[in-house]
C-alpha cells in the first residue's frame, strides 16, 4: 500500500537533510553524525562521496560542493562549504507533521506531561513551519481520559519533580478494596490512553504501576523518594497487562456474546468452538478477580478448569442470589 | 548504482533550485551530471522516473514557461519558497516538549517519520533536547496494520473497501468508506468515515477489520465534514450520559466502584449501606453488579434488579 522507496531516493531524503546539518554544525565528528543520522559511519563516508560529486549546473571547476575528505580520514570531523543553496533542509512532509503535531496534541491532553503553555506554543510554531501538509494532522487523534484525572496528575507531577515520596489510596477493582501506600514515584506513563503512575511501593517493596483514575486520595509527604538503585521501570510497549507464567491457569468456555474476553485480555490461548463460542485459557494471578469477570459474564461464560475454582464462583452466585428469596428453578 | 544515481538526483535538485526560471529538458540533460551519455528515449524514461521519486520525497517540481505564447520549451523549477523548511526557532521549553513527541510513537512508520521532522529540525539549527524528562513517557501504541493503510486514504482523500466482522459468529462483510478521521480510544484504533453501503456515517474498529483494507477510488474524490460532525459521528465511543438512578444496598468496606461515582449514600446501622448509582443502560449495571457478588444487593428500579438476578443464575448454571 505504501510506496517503498528507491535506495537512491532514501540516501537522497538524508542527504537533503545532512548538507544543512553540517553546514551549519561545521567539525561535527563523523561519529556523533552517523549516530544522529541512524547510519552506520561506512554508510556516512558514502553520502559524503555523493555531496562530493554533486554541484551546480555544468559542473566547472569550484562548482563542486566542498568535503575536506583529509579531516573526514585524519582527525574525523566533517567540514562541508560551497553549497549555501541547500543550507536549509526541505519542508515538513504530510506523515511528519502528522507525526509530530499529532504526538504534541496527545502531550497536550495528557496532564502533568508537560507545561500547557509550552506544548500549545510549539504546537503552533510548527503548524505554521508545516503549512499544508499540517493540514491533515487534525484527522488522526488520540483520546486521553485526562481531565478527570488532572488534579491526581498534577500532584504526581510535583513530586517527579521534588523527588518527594506520595502517600497514596487506591483502589483495587478486583479485590474490591483501596489500601493506602507509600510509593516513592519513577514516572508517569500514559499507556492504553490512559494514565499510570509507576513507582517502587513501599509496602510491596516492588515496582507497581497505578492507575490514575483509581487513585481516591493523594498527597506529597515531605519525605524525599527513595526508590534503590534496582527499581527497573517496566516495558509498557506489551502492555499494561502482563500476565506471569507462574500465575495460575484458568480455561473458560464462553458463548459469542462472551468473546469479548479474547479481545480485552491477554490470553494464552484462544480457539473457536462450534456455535461461535470460544475456549480461553488465561493466566490469572488472583483467584478474586476471575471471580468477579465470570459472575459479570453471566450465563455468556462458565469456569471449565480448575474445577475447585468453577465451584467457588457458583458458591459466590448462590450467597448473591440468597439476598432476592428466589428459589432456583 | 545507487551512487551514480543520488548523484544524478542530487544534481538535478540542485540545477532546478538554483536556476532562474523553468529550465528547458534539452538544457537539463546538457547539465546535469549522469543524463549526458543516453539515448532520446532512455533519457526520458529516465528524467521522468526521477522527478517522480523526487516528487515522492516531497519536492515540489514545478513545469511550465514564461513564454505566453507557447513557443518556448517547457521546463521545470523548484521554488525555494515552496522547498525549504521556513524559518522556526523553539524556546528551551518547547524544543523540551517536541523532543518529549518524539517518544510518543510506537509504530515503526510513524516514529520514523518523526525521526525525519527531527532530523530537518535540528539540520535547521532547532536543537531538541531529546533526553529531557525521562520521568514522563507518553507511549501511543499502534498495533493494528489496518491503521498506515486508513491514514493514507484520509490523507488522500481516497475510498476504500475492507471486509469487517461486527458481530463475532456472523461472517465478515464486505465494507466500503470514504474515510474522515482515525482515533485512538483507551488503546484501540478507529475509523469513522461515510459508510458508502449503507449510507451514513459508520464508526469502524480497526481490530475487527478482516484481510486488506484496498484503495477503491481516486484521491481527492470528497470532502470530510466540518470537525463537529466527525465528532459526533464518533461519539459512540464516548461514555453515555447517565440519567436514571438506582438503588443499592452495600455492605460496608466494599463496592468502592460504585461508592466512587454514587449520588447519596445512607449509612446503616447493620452494617449496610445504600447507595444512589447513576447509570444509563440497566444491563450494563447489572453485569457491573454482579462482580460484586454478595456484597451488594439491588434494590431499585425492578429491571436492574431482575438482569442482575438472571445474571446470577446464569453463572449458577439454572434458568432464572
């Protein structure tokens, strides 16, 4: 679907963009550029061989652009003169204003990212670099559940900022209970379209990640954050669901109207049963929290393995049903 | 060769910036390093293949003359108005928060395509400070390879055709849409466009989209509503309003979701308490009840309470 570009055309997309760049870095190190330009330094002598035969029409002697070859193989640096028609870089194209516009506009609706200010203004400097090609950018969107949240992520903010330790209440859906913690922050991250806070909990002596909207209570306390030296921040990019293989193994049958299962969650396996069901198998790390899916889910879906557990979630549906004095049918 | 040929391009950029006026094809090939040695014909095979990959990169090659009268040759020019990168220059606080957007992506084509608007940035003296603010990471995922496809056609302005599997045991349909907007929703991609079957606005996820989605029609063939009307077209997403309200016994030290966004609350003395919940679909609060178990007992309105009865002895496996 895409157009794939020619070799030529993408070192001359670099290129267009390296001239301006060393014109006006002039002894920029060959190395430091290679690193920038996401090329291998080989590949780097290759472009500058390319400026080195390109030059104005007709090509006479001292129409050529000037590359001081004997730097570039002596001390490593790059010196380029003689090409001052091409010291500016071309336009923004249509993907890189929406990428970047689109990516402020996302910090911009994410609180306690940045200053509004700042991300407004820059915003507006590059919709007008851009010209039409930012035209599209207002096309391409992405939803972020901030502003309920704003005030939370603000408080958060200041303490990234001060390192201070948070004293925070949150609460936990599936075991349908908030707990107060201690939790020195590392970061605030947005992820799914919505917003965590990820930090080493005091009281797990862990990493944990919160999410904002289920944080009931929060305050700086005047205790500076003391998160050790072995507090690794987690890889979001799988998501925020990151199920164990120590958890336990849990195998659902659900109907069609169930399935929804499959998309929500990750699951280990998944495969279609006749009459357009499904059989789930998940990893799950509290019992608790199956519970309250499979009662949610109904007559749409049943515990199939461990057995011990679809007892215990019919167990919790007949101390439910007590409460409505009707006899089972 | 690639060499020889970036040559040639880069040669060709050159004469057509720096050159007053339209410059003739009979002059280009005189000039520009690499067209000299060829026949008429592979000449313009191959002067035509370059201005289009030039073209593709962006670059706005122009044709045309000053002759009124058509006498002269045509050529071709770049303006350097229409090609440079206007003059832009960013506070510390901004160049912070652009090299803060540069993180964001997590798709490979658009984070390249940031890559590139940073690379022209900083060739045009911006510098970013890309290593600031390690303690926000603002990560938009893109995993649907429906998505690079979609954008391209609102960018374009092109109809396309997909097949979509809405409901899971129904079989994938055949779609066709003139695609306004993509959106991203706690994770998950849209498209909301004017559904060209059915006629309408439609909104599309881009995970149920089956196979392909394939160009059906030219570029620039509609318009996109005004901003409000795509925004309404994609306001299922939205959470509805809630208008009614219910009421709940809760016993007390749980049903912390439902204390968090209930009305009134009435503390009892056995332990209990009830709860006003607004809701706005009976049988979304009754499946959001039953996780609850028996620790919350619905009282009121007679629909929410019977979902939620049926719902429970569906678990038990009876017929309510």
């Amino acid at each position: 679907m895409s157009v794939s570009h020619s070799g030529a055309q993408l070192q001359v997309e670099r290129l267009l963009s390296l001239l301006p760049y060393l014109l006006s870095h002039p002894n920029s190190r060959l190395a430091d550029v290679a690193e920038l330009f996401g090329v291998t330094e080989r590949q780097l002598l290759r472009d500058l061989n390319v400026l080195w035969f390109s030059g104005l029409p007709g090509l006479a002697m001292g129409d050529y652009i000037e590359v001081d070859m004997e730097a570039v193989e002596g001390e490593g640096v790059i010196s380029v003169s003689n090409a001052d028609y091409l010291a500016r870089p071309l336009r923004l194209g249509t993907d890189e204003a929406l990428a970047l516009i689109v990516a402020l506009r996302t910090l911009a609706a994410m609180p306690g990212s940045y200053d509004r200010g700042a991300i407004d203004r820059a915003i507006g400097k590059l919709e007008r670099a851009a010209g039409s090609a930012a035209e599209r950018a207002a096309d391409v969107r992405v939803e972020v559940d901030g502003d309920s949240v704003a005030d939370v992520a603000a408080t958060i903010r200041r303490a990234l900022d001060d390192k201070r330790r948070l004293r925070l209440s949150y609460w936990v859906p599936g075991r349908d209970e908030t707990t107060e913690r201690d939790v020195d922050p590392m970061r605030l991250a947005l992820a799914d379209g919505r917003l965590y806070l990820e930090g080493w909990c005091r009281r797990a002596e862990a990493e944990r990640l919160f999410r904002l909207d289920r944080i009931t209570a929060i305050e700086v306390l005047d205790v500076p954050a003391a998160v050790p030296p072995q507090a690794r921040i987690r890889d979001l990019s799988a998501g925020i669901f990151q199920p164990s293989p120590d958890d336990e193994l849990v195998t659902l049958e659900v109907t069609p109207a169930g399935r929804w299962v499959a998309e929500y969650y990750p699951c280990e396996s998944v495969s279609e049963v006749a009459g357009g069901g499904l059989v789930i198998k998940l990893r799950v790390s509290d019992r608790r929290w199956l519970r309250r899916m499979v009662l949610r889910l109904g007559g749409t879906g049943r515990v199939v393995d461990p057995p011990d557990l679809a007892a215990e979630v019919v167990a919790d549906a007949h101390e439910a049903l007590a409460a409505y004095d009707e006899p089972p049918a | 060769m690639t060499q020889a040929k970036s040559e040639r391009l880069m040669n060709l950029v050159i004469c057509l910036l720096v050159s007053r006026g339209y410059v003739p094809k009979s002059r280009i090939r005189q000039v520009v390093g690499g067209y000299g040695d060829q026949r008429t014909d592979a000449f313009e095979r191959m002067f035509e293949r370059d201005k289009e990959e030039l073209r593709e990169l962006g670059i706005p090659i122009e044709s045309g003359s000053f002759d009124p009268f058509g006498d002269e040759e045509p050529g071709y020019r770049i303006r350097r108005r229409d090609f440079e990168l206007p003059e832009i220059s960013l506070e510390p606080d901004e160049a912070a928060v652009v090299g803060l957007a540069a993180r964001v992506w997590q798709h490979v084509s658009l984070a390249e395509a940031t890559s590139r608007a940073m690379l022209k940035l900083r060739a045009a003296g911006v510098e970013t400070d890309t290593r600031a603010l390690a303690a926000i990471e603002p990560r938009v995922a893109v995993e649907e390879p429906a998505f690079w496809p979609l954008w391209e056609a609102v960018r374009d302005r092109r109809p396309v055709t997909f097949s979509y599997r809405k409901d899971p045991p129904s079989r994938a349909g055949r779609r066709r849409l003139q695609p306004w907007s993509v959106l991203s929703w706690h994770g998950r991609w849209y498209v909301v466009g004017h559904d060209l079957v059915r006629g309408g606005p439609r909104l599309f996820r881009l995970s149920r989209i089956v196979g392909d989605v394939r160009p059906d029609g030219d570029a620039g063939s509609y318009d996109v509503p005004p901003p409000d009307e795509v925004r309404r077209a994609a306001g299922a997403l939205a959470p509805p309003r809630q208008s009614a309200t219910a009421r709940v016994r809760v016993r007390q030290g749980s049903g912390y979701g439902l204390r968090r966004r209930a009305t009134g609350c009435r503390t009892g003395g056995d332990g209990w308490d009830e709860l006003s919940v607004p809701y706005s679909d009976a049988g979304v609060l009754a499946e959001e009840l039953a996780g609850y178990g028996a620790d919350v007992v619905a009282l009121e309105p007679d629909d929410v309470r019977k979902r939620l009865v049926e719902r429970l002895h569906g678990v038990v496996g009876e017929v309510a």
